[in-house]
C-alpha cells in the first residue's frame, strides 16, 4: 500500500513536471506579437481622424470600395448588414481605392455624396487610399502581409474585397471581392 502511495506521488510530481516543461513550449508560441487593427489612426471622408482603437470589442468588415465598378451595388448589401448588425459589435470600415482600372476616380467629397445618394451609406468610410503596390496604405499592408496580420499573407485582387477582424483586432478571414456581404459564411461569422 505505502509503494502505491510513493509511486503515485513520484507519478504526480512527474507529471507536474512534464506539464512545465510542455507549458513552457507553448507560451512563447501563444504571446507572439502580431500586430492588430487598433494601431491604426486614418482619416475618414470628412478629413476627421477615425481611430480603431475605438472599435475594441466590436467584429470589423473592411472593405475596399469603388463607385464605378461592377460590384458597386454591394454597398447596398454592406448598408444592410450594417443596419442589421451594427448594434450587435459589429462594424464596416469601407476605404475608397482607385486602384483597379480607375474605377473610383472621385474625390473625398464625391465619394460621399455618391455613396449617401445612391446607397444611404452611413457605415464609416475612409478617405481615399491605395490598396496595393509601392503606396499601399500602411492598414492595408497589416492586412495582406502575414508578419504583420499573423493569419496569412494576401493580395487585394479587384474592388470590394473583405477583411475580417475579430473582437480583439486580429485578423481571422479574408473574402473575395465577388463574395456578397450577405453570404452566409459573412452572416455566419457575424452571428456567431
């Protein structure tokens, strides 16, 4: 009886040990510093700073835009779901970009107006910024550079591509342009 007390406390503290030891594999693995959204300070359509430090906690689509595009009727899809979601921690950031065939040629001001006019659009929009190549905005390289993101590395191939955040900034998916926002793998990752 007394060696099955020895040998199950011997058991024990061994185990200990060997939880340490694993233990110790995997913290550095999961305090990586990867980089998140809330670093980021831009200016919106208005000249205004918008800090995404204030969507702590909140789900964040962004969404690279255009108003003479093929696929510039989803911002009436984005207007939706925002309308739907936007009391729920979720948001949509949206960043006018002319950099496919100069399909967003408009100013700040035009963008705004074309945007409220012909798609009631009141989910926050940037102002004008390129989406790739040598002057790609400093959101969009965390976004597509997996050093930075920690999920992947990308490339913002056309118009109304999709970016998601989660609660704590990080980046978790990224959808093609021809996705619609109300795709269920979209509503999904909202809902859940």
């Amino acid at each position: 009886m007394l060696l099955c007390i020895i040998l199950s406390m011997v058991s024990c503290k061994n185990d200990k040990n060997q939880n340490k030891k694993m233990a110790d594999l995997v913290i550095p693995e999961l305090s990586e510093n990867k980089e998140n959204i809330y670093q980021f300070t831009v200016k919106d359509l208005s000249g205004d700073d918008f800090k995404f430090a204030d969507l702590k906690g909140k789900k964040i689509m962004i969404v690279n835009t255009a108003s003479k595009c093929g696929l510039t009727p989803q911002y009436e899809q984005l207007q939706t779901i925002y309308d739907k979601y936007k009391d729920q921690n979720f948001t949509i950031v949206g960043f006018p970009a002319n950099n496919f065939m100069k399909q967003e040629p408009g100013t700040d001001s035009e963008i705004a107006t074309f945007c409220e006019q012909n798609y009631g659009v009141t989910f926050p929009m940037m102002s004008k910024i390129s989406v790739k190549g040598k002057d790609m905005h400093e959101v969009y390289k965390f976004l597509t550079d997996k050093t930075k993101n920690g999920l992947e590395d990308s490339k913002v191939s056309w118009n109304f591509q999709k970016f998601l955040l989660n609660e704590t900034g990080e980046l978790v998916k990224v959808i093609s342009p021809r996705t619609l926002p109300t795709d269920t793998s979209i509503i999904d990752w909202i809902e859940n």
